[in-house]
C-alpha cells in the first residue's frame, strides 16, 4: 500500500469519526430503548438480543468483554462493533470500516454490494476482521484498540465470488483462511474452502481446496466459522438457506477432512425460522453460547442467543428435549453466568438529539460520505445540506447521501423535527423522513411559489427505477413540521405529521415496509435537489426519537 493511500485512509477515518465517531452525550453508550429490552430483569433474557438487523453476527469473548460485529452490505460507515459485558445487553462502541473501498465505486448507492458476512478474532494482542466484498474478494483489518483506528483493507484472497471468510491460526503457527462461493459471482456454490495463509493472515499461499460439498444434503452451506477442540477441527456452517436452513456442524481431525456432519440446531416445532450462521462464546465460568440470526423480512437479520452444551464431541445449540441431539431454538433462557457483577440494561443506541459534534453511532449511509452532506450540530441541530439527485433518478433509492439506522423493534414510533432551509432559487429542494427498502415511503417538505408544501410519496419496485408516487398533503404555516411514522408488527407503517408536536394527523395507514437488498429496513432522513447550483440549501433536524 503506497504511502499515499495510507495517507487517504487516515483522513477518511478522520472525516467519519467526526461525524459518526461518538455517541450523543444524551444517548450514549448507557442507552435504555422504549421498544425492545432483552433482559427480563429476574435472571433471564429473552429472545432476540438485539431486534435489529445485525447480519450475520460474528462475536468474540476478550477476558470478561464480549465483541461483535456484522455484515453492512452497502452502508458507511460499515461492519458496527458493538460490546457487552453479559452477552445479553449490548451498545455500539464504533465502527471498523470507515469507509468502503474502491472508493470509486462506492461513492454511489451498491444496494446488496460490499461488506458481507465478517469473522472477528482476537491474535496475538491484536483484534482482526476479515470480511468479503463479493466483487472483489477477502479483506484483512486490525487494531490493537477495539475503537479503532483500524488499519486500512488488505486484500487477503482475490478473486469474484468469495464470501464468509473466517480465520485460523492452529497451534503449530500454521494459519487458514475458511470460506464459501456466492454463485451470482463465482458461478458455484454449496461448497466450503480451505485455504493456507502466511503467518501475518495478510496473504493467501494458495488458491483453496474445497474440502466439504453440500449439494446433496445441505444445499447453500456457507458462512463456515473455524474452531478446534480436543483434537477436532470444526467447521460451524449455516445450510439450507437463509429464512429456512440449519446450524450444521462439520468435524474432522484433519484441517482439509474428511469431515463428518450433524445437524446441531433446527427450526422444529419452534417459531424461529432458520437459526443459524453465528458464533461459538463462552464464558469465564465454563458456560458455552451460540449466537445466530434470524430472517424477519422487514426487520432484517436479527440476533438471538442459544445456550450450548458438548456430547459425544458435538456441540447441542438451544434445547434438545428429546434426545434427538438437534436442538431447537429458545424464546427465554436464563442468563449467561459471566461472573458475579451485574450489569444495567443497555441497548443499541437509537434516538439522537443532535446536541454534541458527533452523530449517534447508529447511523449509516447509503454509500462513502462527501463532508459537504451534513453539519452533525449547529446550535444542537443535524444540518444536512440538499445534494442533487444522481441523474435520471425517478426516486429515492440512488441517492447516496441518506442518514440511516436499523429498525429498533417489531412496534415502535420514530419521529423527527425538521424544517426546509431551501437556497431561494428554484432549485426542487426537499426533506423529510423516510422509511426505506425495495418498497419505501415518505414524508416529505419542499417550497413552491413562496409556501411550504409537504408530501406523500411511496415507491414499490424501487431498486428497478420504478418511479416514485406523490401525493400533496396540504401547505404548512410554518417552515417546519413534526413527521413521524409508526411501525407495527415490523412491517406495516402509519404515516402522520404534526404543527405543533401535541396533536397529530394521519395521513396514511398500511403502507408494508420492504426490505433492502440482503438488509432489512431502515429509517432515514435526507435532503434532495434537483439541481445543480454554487450553493445548496439545507434540512435542519432538530432531534429524532425512538419511543413505543
């Protein structure tokens, strides 16, 4: 890596860490959410840990801290960290990706494109990530501090269509990179690879030996994880398919096989469909833990956590009540035994205020950030300055420059205020809060001939360039206006708006949320023009809230 690129990525990580660096002094890292606790309070937890769409979890124990981190496809900044001391409650503490590379390619909106499932280790003193950009191969991060900086990527393993990468580094130093084939690119799939690294885990030896294929019995194997035990190297892989597969597990006394199977955790009689694709933890006290994911449409991929027990050198995931060595996902569970401290409720961040030079690090967007997006507070507001919209756009969906987070729960409110700051010329500049997927909706404010105007829109088909449909609510008074949309049972949203804050008016129910590609929903706040000028506009949010 030249000096110079050192010298790029430095700064990217500069520009986002003073943009989405720390958390709200009023939501931070002690944040209790209105909509989903997991933590029952009387020694138990319930499932999912985190209702939110954190794909593909992959997660670590460092002495008596718990690290995890997560597929982010096309957003920036990308793979979110977050901590936990008890495995049940968690926060975000950063993100190891401050920027997505090629840079020139995603400073434009890659719906289903980049970060894809990561591993995260911890080696020699040292926290590493490796994640899959499916066009281009396996990337390599480090850091000897979990908030970062990270190193710039490293492309470990080229080559189209590689995914799902986990590390490992045997007892005789010999290291391995474990994977999978998306067949979109690679033209294969089902399979499992092995592939040597050098010491440093920073370059492949060679090119991999498939070494379990899963064609017959489990079709669309992939997201192998890497461990070794009494002797037995195990591949943890999800088979079957994301909303309808299975925990398999894979053993062997040798690296490259062959390798026995069984299936380790199934859907059965339970109400969580495809459990699977996760991590091996345990605890201080001896207590083994697996977390996976569950598909839920809307609300994306959301993390459950299962308790694990060895039989036979066989790992049993959630409860197996009848013997049959398959275990079937848990609802409510006591509590991992990390020790003899208690830990508060803590959750994700979600709300934001605005008030300090940093957004909450739950937010995301939709491609690499331009600092002249946005102002994180002036006078305790979010500043977005209007960018013009990619040309031919007929809606929503290629706009780079949307501020998003994750859906925080099945049920709950997000409103906003927010006022238009429009450039006085013509310029077709807009606002507003969005709800955004394949299928999105929005409230939205932009002036004409003088007044304030607000907007209904909604889009179905949206990634195809459908063209989005509008409808004229009525003229606002003021230059701002409450916007607010309620979310039921993960999907199905109310839309409605208010001039005072007090009472508010619904103007449409029952639009159904869509999820993105590969993601689930998100909530987000933009500002838009038509055209190109010397000087934009801008929205001013004053605070957006999370509540029941």
């Amino acid at each position: 890596m030249s000096n110079t690129w050192r010298n790029v990525w430095k700064y990217s990580s500069l520009v986002v860490y003073l943009a989405c660096g720390e958390s709200s002094s009023t939501f931070g890292q002690n944040y209790h959410s209105q909509v989903w606790n997991p933590d029952l309070g009387n020694g138990k937890f319930k499932n999912p840990i985190i209702n939110a769409d954190y794909s593909d979890p992959d997660a670590i124990r460092v002495g008596e801290d718990y690290y995890m981190t997560a597929s982010s496809f096309n957003h920036s900044p990308g793979l979110p960290i977050l901590h936990s001391k008890d495995m049940i409650n968690w926060t975000i503490i950063g993100h190891a990706l401050p920027r997505q590379i090629p840079e020139s390619v995603f400073s434009k909106v890659q719906h289903g494109g980049g970060v894809w499932a990561p591993s995260i280790r911890y080696h020699n003193d040292e926290f590493y990530i490796y994640y899959p950009d499916p066009d281009y191969g396996i990337y390599q991060i480090r850091t000897k501090d979990i908030r970062g900086p990270w190193s710039a990527p490293t492309l470990v393993f080229e080559g189209k269509g590689l995914i799902d990468p986990c590390p490992f580094w045997d007892e005789d130093g010999r290291a391995y990179l474990a994977y999978a084939y998306a067949g979109s690119r690679a033209g294969l799939k089902s399979v499992i690879g092995i592939a040597r690294m050098n010491a440093e885990g920073n370059s492949v030896l060679d090119r991999g030996t498939i070494v379990y294929d899963g064609h017959e019995l489990d079709p669309t194997i992939e997201g192998p994880k890497v461990y070794k035990r009494n002797g037995y190297y195990y591949l943890f892989a999800p088979a079957g398919g994301v909303a309808t597969g299975w925990q398999l597990i894979l053993r062997s006394k040798n690296i490259y096989g062959p390798y026995e199977r069984k299936v380790a955790m199934a859907q059965n009689k339970s109400t969580v469909n495809g459990p699977h694709q996760g991590a091996w933890v345990d605890t201080p006290t001896g207590e083994d833990w697996f977390f996976h994911f569950q598909d839920k449409e809307a609300m994306g991929r959301v993390v459950h956590l299962q308790p694990m027990v060895w039989n036979a050198d066989w790992p049993v995931i959630g409860e197996d009540k009848d013997g049959d060595g398959i275990g079937t996902p848990v609802m409510s569970y006591k509590k991992p035994n990390v020790g003899t401290s208690v830990h508060p409720p803590t959750n994700p961040q979600e709300s934001d205020e605005f008030d300090t030079p940093h957004l909450g690090l739950q937010w995301q967007w939709q491609a690499n950030p331009d600092g002249t997006w946005l102002m994180p507070s002036q006078d305790g507001k979010l500043r977005l300055y209007s960018q013009q919209l990619p040309e031919g756009s007929k809606n929503l969906m290629a706009a780079p420059n949307i501020l998003t987070q994750k859906f925080p729960g099945d049920d709950f409110t997000a409103t906003t205020k927010i006022r238009l700051r429009p450039n006085e010329k013509d310029l077709g500049e807009k606002a507003g809060l969005v709800v955004v997927g394949e299928a999105y909706s929005q409230l939205f404010i932009r002036k004409e001939k003088g007044s304030f105007q607000l907007y209904y829109g909604s889009c179905t088909g949206a990634y195809s360039g459908t063209e989005e449909q509008v409808r004229l609510i009525g003229t606002l008074p003021e230059d701002f206006v409450y916007l607010r949309v309620q979310v039921k049972n993960g999907k199905t949203c109310s839309w409605a708006y208010s001039l005072d804050g007090k009472k508010y008016t619904v103007v449409e129910n029952g639009f159904q949320a869509k999820p993105g590609k590969w993601i689930g929903a998100t909530l987000g706040l933009y500002a838009s023009r038509e055209k190109h000028i010397n000087d934009s506009g801008y929205a001013e949010v004053d605070w957006f809230r999370i509540e029941k």
